[in-house]
C-alpha cells in the first residue's frame, strides 16, 4: 500500500514562512512525478508546484518567486518552502505522488495538511 504523509502546515502572520513536507512510502517501482496542490474553501482544488521525474519544474503564477519545491530521491520525500505567504495562501495542500506499481501508473494523495495566514 502507497502512503502519503504531509507535514508543516500550521498558523503563520503576513510575510512569514512555512516548509511542507511529504513523504512517500510502500511498495514502489519508481515515481514519475510528485507535487503540491491547495484548496482553499469555496474553490476548486489547484495546482501550486510539481516536479516530474526526468522532466522539469512547474509553479502556478500565484506562488512564483514566493515557493520552492524540492526532492530528497533518498528519501522518497516532497519539500515545499513558503515564504513571504498572503491571506490567500490560506489552503488545505495536498500532496500528489504519480507512481509506478506492479506495472501501472497510479496517482496517490495525502490527507491534507492546513496552512493558515492571518494576523
């Protein structure tokens, strides 16, 4: 069984920082892409930041220059560094994991981590 855990998510002022982290565990082949989405209440769950094994990187327009993502191979485990986060940051943010299982691509999530920014 594949398991996603998120971590990192919390209370943070206007301006502050937050990392999120994910890690990715269970009987795997290989992964061939792994990234962060949010959902803030109301709207539609999006896209925030992916990495794509052998590929490249890619952020929303929102969160450039704000957000970094990264990977531990190693580890099996998803990074990803906040800073300078708004009000409307404000999100659930869930990792995605894109990976390869006895022969099959498969897309797994974690549960969900809260990010709140509020003064």
């Amino acid at each position: 069984q594949v398991q996603l855990v998120e971590s990192g998510g919390g209370l943070v002022q206007p301006g502050g920082s937050l990392r999120l982290s994910c890690e990715l565990s269970g009987n795997i082949c290989s992964i061939n892409g792994m990234g962060w989405f949010r959902q803030a209440p109301g709207k539609q769950r999006e896209p925030v930041a992916s990495i794509i094994t052998g590929g490249s990187l890619a952020y929303a327009d929102s969160v450039k220059g704000r957000f970094t993502i990264s990977r531990d191979n190693a580890k099996n485990t998803l990074d990803l560094q906040m800073n300078n986060l708004k009000s409307e940051d404000t999100a659930v943010y869930y990792c995605k994991a894109d990976v390869w299982v006895y022969g099959t691509l498969r897309n797994y999530w974690g549960q969900g981590t809260q990010v709140t920014v509020s003064s």
